[in-house]
C-alpha cells in the first residue's frame, strides 16, 4: 500500500458499505474504509461468491443478512476495519476476509459506550501491551497491510508515546484522528496535535478532522505534514468532496448513492440511514423527503422517490 497524498474515506458505521464505497472512489477516493465490523460477529459469518451480483458476501450463518460486501471493482482501495479486544479472536475473524481486501485495520478510536464496555475502539488506548500483542499477532500470521486508527490522549506527549509504540509493532500506516475521547464532532479537530505525531513517527500517518471541502485535504496535509488525509462527515454530506473538479449538487450524489444501493442490493436500513444523514445537513427529516425515507419499505420505494424507478426496473430485470 502506498500511502502517499492519498485522499481516505473514513470508516462510518451503516455507511461505509459497498455502494458507498465504490461512489466515494468514483468520485476520487484512493483508500475507502468499511464500517468497521464486530470480531465476535464476523466469526459467525461465512464467505459466498454472489454470483447474480458479482459480488463477495460474507454473510451470517442461518441468515440472509449480509455483514461485508466487497467486490474486484475495490480490490486494490478497500480497507476491512475490525472492532476487537483480542489478538487471536482478531486473528481468526481476519483469515476470513484478508485475501478479499487490500488492509486490515483495527479500530483503536471509536469513543461510543459499546466498544468501550466491550474493550474496543477508544478503550484500547489505554492498554499498549494489548494494541502490542493485537497488532504483532496479525503482522506475524497474515501477509497483508496490517494498519490501525486512533484519537489523540490526554497530552500530546502521550499520544506521541503510544504511536512510537504502535510503529514498533510494524504496521504499515497510522491513522490519527484529531480529537480526544471526550471532544464531540463540534469541538475542532486538533490539527498540531497530529502534526507531533507524524513527527514522531517514520511510518505514514493519516490525519482525520474537520475536512469538509476538497482544499481540505491539502490543509491538513500542509499543517500536519500527514502523508495521506480522511474524510468523515464532509464525505458522508457529500461524496463529491473527493472530486478535485468540486462538490457536485447533493440532490446529484444523493441520487447516485441510490443507483448505486439498488444496483448491489445494498441493506434497506443502511440506505436508509445514510440518505437519513445526508438529509438532516442540508435539509430536515419532518419534511417530506425526510418522511418519505423514513416510511420507506425497500429500495424501490426509495427509487421512486428520487425519480430511478426505470432504473430500478431495469436493473431487476437484468438480474432475471
């Protein structure tokens, strides 16, 4: 992987599926991230070949529900992030997927009270020889980009220890996000506190925080000497952040994130709730949009409401 002046989806919990993912690329995204995705779940699940999609369904045993899509058009971009607390539970969940994605990446950052009760995300930062014995353990067993993201500690110094540490065990890229488990998304990100990071380290670190148009990008990148740069919710608002040619409409990219959903067969509930998202920057969910996504039944429905019914019917037909 080559992490050099790369433009990063961030991993987004319900968004980050295919269709997401493959428009986030079409628009300009180097790297895109899943969402990350339970260890203790992903064990449970089984890989399929969708031969009707062209799809790779890692699907959960006895059911029809999809946990992780991927397919060859992300082959060389797409990172599978994990959310764990064990390094051979992590191990063995990542042997299932590795050779279907281009990096693994273990979440060290989310700050929400379920990966924290369950040792996970943000609750890693507190536990180096863990992030050690994690990190090592898929690096000695799995011939594959091994990388994993963070948020900031306490002081600086403290986050700059914790990453030395964290480039020791190997990794091939960190990613670092801008803000404190306590910061919430209004609070700005701490760019210099990135920036001592990547002074510290030799791997390439990958900034995350606060960038919302394409020039952000280039802003971080200078202000931190980061090597690549991610976008969250400037790219869930609109995917056409990652266009160097600008922000497209977001009633254009809403509308080919719905192609797109209908074309893979994306989950009823993460459409719904990433046009949900999309809906409440620009818009309101009480208005009718908002209402019509909300009661929405399946994708057809939603195709309907943004005007792709003959492409819905086509792709339908297509797939006989």
């Amino acid at each position: 992987m080559d992490y050099t002046n790369k433009l990063v989806l961030a991993p987004m919990v319900r968004v980050g599926t295919l269709p997401f993912r493959l428009l986030a690329a079409e628009y300009g995204a180097d790297i895109t991230y899943g969402e990350e995705i339970i260890d203790h779940k992903f064990l449970k699940c089984d890989r399929f070949e969708n031969e009707i999609l062209g799809s790779t369904d890692f699907m959960e045993r006895g059911t029809d529900i999809v946990v992780f899509r991927t397919c060859p058009l992300e082959r060389d971009r797409v990172v599978f992030q994990m959310g764990t607390s064990d390094a051979v539970r992590a191990l063995r969940a990542a042997e299932i997927v590795y050779k279907d994605v281009v990096a693994i990446d273990i979440n060290m950052g989310c700050p929400k009270s379920f990966s924290l009760s369950g040792g996970m995300g943000a609750a890693l930062l507190s536990k180096p020889e863990l992030i050690h014995d994690i990190l090592t353990t898929l690096k000695r067993n799995l011939n594959t980009t091994i990388t994993c993201k963070i948020r900031l500690l306490g002081s600086p110094q403290q986050t700059v220890d914790l990453a030395r540490k964290i480039e020791k065990t190997g990794v091939s890229a960190l990613g670092v996000h801008g803000r404190k488990i306590k910061d919430r998304p209004r609070d700005p990100a701490k760019w210099d506190e990135i920036a001592d990071v990547v002074s510290a380290l030799s791997i390439p670190v990958i900034a995350n925080g606060d960038i919302f148009e394409y020039d952000d990008f280039r802003r971080i990148r200078d202000a931190t000497g980061a090597a690549s740069a991610m976008a969250a919710r400037g790219a869930l608002w609109n995917a056409s952040i990652f266009s160097e040619k600008g922000k497209l409409p977001w009633e254009d990219v809403k509308r080919a994130y719905v192609r797109k959903s209908i074309l893979w067969d994306n989950d009823l509930k993460s459409t719904k709730q990433t046009l949900k998202e999309m809906i409440m920057h620009y818009s309101c969910l009480e208005l009718a949009e908002g209402k019509a996504v909300i009661k929405a039944e399946n994708l057809h429905d939603l195709a309907k409401l943004y005007g792709e019914d003959d492409y819905y019917n086509f792709v339908v037909m297509q797939r006989g």
